[in-house]
C-alpha cells in the first residue's frame, strides 16, 4: 500500500493512503542501517510503501526517492542531519525585523541550504504591523537586497491580516514549507490562513526577544484550493549540512555571478588576488552581510556555530 507521510510526531508516521485512509506507521529497524545519517530516515512529504498489520498499524518498508528537501544540522546529534520536508514545490522562510529579529545570517544559511537541494524560496516578512518607521525602513532595505539578487519577498502582517490572502492564493495547488525562528509568527499565520486549525500561539519572551516553541512536530496541513502547507517547528539556528567549501560559491546566487571574472578557478574568495568577488564587496554588488554569512559557512567546522540563535 502506498501513501503520503502526513505528520510526524517522533516515533509515529501519519501516512494517508492513496485511498485516502490515515494510518499511524512506524520505520522498520532496518532503515537505520542504509547509512541514513539522519534523526529522521522519513520526513514529512515522502511518498512511502507501508505494510498494514492486524492491529490497523503499519510498517514503513520502503521510501520512494526524493525530488529535493530541507535538511539542516541536529540541533542535539552534530553529526546527523534533520531533514524538515521532502519533495516540496516552494519554501516560506517567515523572517521578523523585530519581535524577535531574525538576523542576515540565519536568512543565508537557510537560502544556501534551499540552494542546494533546489527549493525555490519565498522570503516573508512578518509583523510589519508592529515597526516603527525606522524598523520599516530597515525592512525595505531588506527586501530590497533580497529581491536585488532574485528572492521573492512579501511583507505581511498575519494578525491583521494584510498581504496574507495574496499569499495564500501562491499556496494553491503546491506543497510549500513553512519555516523560520520560534515566535515570528508561524501558527498565527496559519491559523489567518487556515481558520479551522487553531493552532496554539504563543507571547515573546520579554527578556530576550525571542520565541517559544508552540509547534513541536512537523505536518502537512491540506489547503481548500488544494495543495498541502506544512508546519514545521520553530528553528534556532540554523546548521547547513554536507554542503563542500568548494560548492559553497554555487549556493549564494550573486556570489557565483562574480565569481566568474575571478583569476584562479579554485578561488575561496577570501584572500586570492584578481578575486572578482572581494572587488564586488568593496565596490558594494555584494552585501557585506551576504558575504558575511558566505565566510560564516566557508568556516562551518566549528561544530557549536549551528547551535548559536545567529
């Protein structure tokens, strides 16, 4: 019987069947052993074989190859990976200038991990009902280098309710993945989006301008023009994983764009003369903060880095 990984709750799978049955299933042990380095062998969004037993429960026996993910670092196992979503059409990365900030770097690491696995991304920027005129600025300036280098980015508010029905209609018929930093507003927008859901919400910690988890397991939510939007829970940081030092460059688009005028084909673009990107730096074609986070991930050996709320 073949099916849909709907829900992932830790040890249990919801799979809807293509005959449209929910089954709680499990991975049989011998996933572990295919050298998945992987919290998770079966995401959300994977197609899966299951073998159904007397009690109505299920095995997961098989899982059909994968079109692309999102995978970052284990936030408690550095040598394994978490993969958040399988064969996804779009990801929204909802980032908040404020309450809490989401900084540049935790912005490009998840766009270079998208990068690398082929998930187109969309940027949206939440809570704009709450920024002062100097926090609006700084988030025009934002979207503005996003959408310099080719990201779509949306400025919304999900408690009011502005920018969210355009937003919607994007999700019509596609497989998209919700994901960001705890508290910038995930369940809110989904619940504006989604009104039967009623997810739960929750407040800011005052103290350090930060979010609380309220979601704490991926699920793909079915959406009334169709297509699925999955939930996912809040994210720290945000670890990139298996990506080389050498294909890093092919991961922050403007970056590679540059990187063609440069003299040495093997450039790291950190101290090499005739470097085409340093000049692109220095003459601003290249965001400081870009290349910041590009030199960031260049030196990712440090094992804590992904831990950091960047």
């Amino acid at each position: 019987m073949f099916g849909l990984v709907v829900k992932n709750t830790g040890s249990w799978y919801t799979v809807k069947t293509d005959d449209g049955r929910l089954v709680n299933s499990k991975i049989k042990g011998n996933f572990r052993l295919k050298g998945i380095r992987s919290t998770n062998p079966v995401a959300v969004g994977d197609r899966v074989e299951i073998a159904v037993n007397a009690e109505g429960t299920a095995f997961i026996t098989e899982i059909a190859d994968r079109r692309n993910y999102i995978i970052r670092k284990s936030s408690n196992l550095s040598k394994q990976s978490h993969i958040i979503a399988a064969n996804v059409d779009m990801a929204l990365l909802v980032v908040t200038v404020n309450y809490p900030q989401t900084s540049t770097t935790f912005i490009d690491r998840f766009l270079a991990s998208a990068e690398a696995y082929r998930v187109p991304v969309v940027l949206v920027f939440n809570k704009t009902d709450l920024l002062t005129a100097e926090e609006l600025h700084y988030q025009e300036m934002m979207i503005g280098l996003y959408e310099n280098i080719g990201y779509e980015c949306r400025a919304i508010s999900a408690e009011t309710g502005q920018g969210v029905g355009e937003l919607a209609r994007m999700l019509a018929g596609r497989i998209s993945v919700l994901s960001g930093n705890s508290g910038v507003g995930k369940s809110t927008l989904i619940n504006r989006i989604l009104p039967g859901v009623n997810l739960r919400t929750a407040e800011i910690s005052d103290a350090h301008n930060q979010g609380i988890h309220t979601t704490t397991f991926s699920e793909m939510l079915e959406l009334p023009g169709g297509g699925y939007l999955i939930d996912t829970p809040g994210i720290k940081g945000f670890g990139t994983f298996d990506i080389e030092p050498a294909e890093l460059t092919g991961y922050f688009k403007e970056i590679f764009m540059f990187s063609k005028d440069c003299r040495f084909s093997n450039c790291t673009h950190t101290h090499e003369p005739g470097c085409a990107v340093l000049r692109a730096v220095e003459e601003h074609y290249i965001a400081q903060s870009r290349y910041q986070s590009y030199l960031s991930m260049l030196e990712d050996k440090d094992e804590s880095k992904y831990r950091e709320a960047f």
